[in-house]
C-alpha cells in the first residue's frame, strides 16, 4: 500500500499536459502547444562547448554535494551585480533544478503542524511539496486588479504562531506579475516581526519587460535577508531546462541542512552541468538579452489577440512567458452535448476540438483562467489564437 505521503500529491498538470500535446503530435495531429514552461530557444553554444570541454578533460567524476568552488563564486558574482545582495560561499547550494532548491528547503524548513503561507495564484509544485513534508499549505488569494500582487493586510490574517514561510514568486508563474518595491517592503515588514522565512522564487528574473525592474526582497536589508532563501537557476534565463541546475541563497545554518539533505538523496548536481553554468553566468550574456527581447515582442502580439476574442481578457503581464487570461464568462457555454463549466473543461475542448494545448486555471489555484505560455515561435502562436478564437465561436451560449 502507498504511503500516506505519496496519496497526498497528484502528478504536475503542466507536464501531463504537455504530454498528452506531444503524444498527439507523435500521432500526426497538428497541435499547438501553449502548454509547458519552457524557452524554445537552444542554449547557446559556449555553455555547449564548455560542457563538452568538461567531458573531454574528464570532469565527469563526483563534486562536492552542494557544488563546486568555481560556480558558488560565479552564483556569488551573479548576486553582487544583479541584486546588490553579498554571500559567502556557505550560503549556497547548487542543486538539480530550481525545483530541487525548493523541495530542500521544504525538507530543511517543515514539519507537522507548520503552516507556508501561498498567494494564488500559484506554481503547481509548491502545494505539493509542502504537503510532501507533513506542513499545511495556507492559500491567500490576490485579485487581477492588484496585478495579481500579495496585499500586505492580506498576508498579516493569515499569519498565525504556526507560519513557518511565505512562498513569494517573482516574476510569476503562472500570471507573469512583478513584485514593486513599496509592497515588497510592506510584507519583509511582516516577515521580520512575526519571524518567518521568505522563499523567494526568482527564477524569471531576466524575462522583465517595459519598464518594469526585478527586486530581491532579499536585497532591502540585513534583517529580511537573515530570514530569505532566494531560488533560482538557468532553465528560464539561459534555455537551460533539461541540463537541471539551479541553486538556493540564504542563511548558513539553512543552507547546511539543505546540503545535508542533498547528500542522501542526489548528492552533487551533473558535474559538466556544473561546468557549463559556470559558463552561463561568467561568459557573454547577450543570449539572455536577445531571447527577452523576442518574448517581448511576442507578449504584445498574444494580449492584443487574446483580448480581441469576445468572452476573453488578457492583463499584459510584466513578467515570465505566461499569460493568464480571464475566461469565466466563457463557462456555462455548450458544444453538442457538452457543457463548458470550468477551466478544466475549457481546457478539454480547445485541446480535442481546436488542438490547442494549454493549463487551466484550476491547476494554479483560479479556475477563472488559463495559463498560456508563449515560449513558442510568432508564427504558432498567430495559429493559436485563430484557432481559440474559432473554438469559442463554435461554443453555444449557455440556456
């Protein structure tokens, strides 16, 4: 019989989405796939070249668990231009993906009783992995006409004696909102005097846009960044998703428990991976410049079609490669014998009638949306709207 633990969890709706997609296209039906999160960009080729450098010089042995000397001074680096933050070396962990980083620190963080405060709409992995390790998931939700964004007074009901930490996701996923300064402010506030952990999921940090700048709540000063574990890696910045490395910042004392739980479980993250994101953060970026400019260019393009489509509206986000539009006054509607009551459903129906892949809203705490991610090219997501459009044109009008 499975254990409890294990009965808790479903498998992430993002990936078995982007399944069922390619499975379809593997049988030949032509499927546009606005499901998964992940850049369609190749990685570049110096990562390439220094990985393969690694391999020929036999670098291909264990590391040190929680990574080698080399890329914790280059994640040091990173942080000291990109944020303003100072770490030393035993405050970083190198780990097999950003989603790693997050499991380990719930592993070091939670137990029975404990209480993670999560806005939501959220990343389908972080409810998950809180009731992995016995602690109690608290949703708070956040509104579109707040931009999606944690209000302070919000978060100060839900704290209790049992908050453990907030899970706070910026850029996010699956809204692509951006903390500003004054709120991040108001909630390290909060976190210090009611002394909870911050987990800082910043792993869209380079996919900003407009006029919009990214913040480390850990940045702002000493006192929060005692209680911060910052998150992020190089799948998103650097279309590095499948070489899964990404790394954990925050206190010392935090930061060995996590290393020690990495120790029994993968022990060191891929010792050429390690050697080509060392690459990714020292050598040129204008890779990461490039991509954002196109992901700009493509977010403009899918909110002004989304929000031609009538029972549809797109907020533009600031953020990420998601968009997160509102779809409710679509529910109720039918096709032949069917009803359209939930984002589950919608979902359903532009996957099997228009072979559109995409999430609904529901897998990220708000069934009156979808998550569309537009990390595909220009002309796909031109075909995509066209065919959501005519999907919901064919909808007959609820009775």
């Amino acid at each position: 019989m499975l254990s409890a633990r294990a009965q808790k969890i479903k498998p992430s709706p993002t990936l078995a989405i982007d399944s069922r997609a390619k499975a379809m296209k593997a049988s030949g039906v032509d499927v546009i796939n606005f499901g998964v999160g992940e850049p369609d960009f190749d990685t570049p080729d110096n990562i390439k070249e220094a990985a393969c450098k690694a391999i020929r010089d036999g670098f291909t042995k264990y590391t040190p668990v929680g990574g080698i000397d080399p890329l914790k001074d280059a994640i040091i680096k990173k942080f000291h231009v990109d944020n303003g933050i100072t770490y030393q070396r035993e405050e970083i962990i190198v780990s097999c993906g950003a989603k790693h980083s997050l499991y380990n620190v719930a592993q070091a963080l939670y137990g029975p009783g404990d209480e993670v405060i999560i806005p939501s709409p959220y990343w389908v992995s972080y409810p998950d992995q809180v009731l992995l390790n016995d602690a109690k998931p608290v949703f708070v939700q956040t509104l579109e006409k707040d931009s999606f964004m944690l209000k302070p007074e919000a978060l100060e009901a839900a704290i209790t004696d049992r908050t453990k930490s907030l899970i706070l996701n910026s850029p996010s996923n699956p809204t692509g909102m951006l903390y500003d300064k004054k709120t991040l402010e108001k909630i390290a506030e909060l976190a210090v005097r009611h002394n909870f952990y911050v987990i800082s999921d910043e792993i869209y940090e380079k996919l900003v846009y407009g006029n919009a700048a990214h913040i480390s709540i850990a940045s702002l000063h000493d006192e929060i960044k005692a209680r911060t574990i910052v998150i992020n890696g190089l799948s998103k910045s650097h279309a590095m998703t499948g070489w899964r490395l990404g790394y954990a910042a925050g206190p010392a004392d935090v930061i060995k428990a996590m290393t020690n739980i990495q120790s029994q479980s993968t022990s060191n993250p891929t010792s050429v991976t390690q050697k080509a994101a060392v690459e990714a953060l020292n050598g040129p970026q204008d890779f990461v410049s490039v991509m954002r400019s196109e992901f700009d260019r493509r977010r403009t393009f899918i909110v002004r079609g989304l929000n031609t489509i009538l029972g549809m509206h797109c907020m533009a986000p600031n953020g990420a490669f998601y968009v997160f539009p509102h779809t409710a006054s679509i529910y109720g509607s039918r096709f032949h014998n069917k009803t359209v009551a939930s984002s589950t459903d919608f979902a359903l129906y532009l996957l099997e009638e228009a072979k559109v892949a995409l999430v609904p809203g529901d897998a990220f705490g708000d069934d009156n949306y979808l998550r569309i991610s537009y990390a595909t090219s220009l002309e796909d997501i031109r075909k995509g709207i066209e065919r959501i459009r005519q999907a919901v044109q064919n909808l007959m009008p609820a009775t």
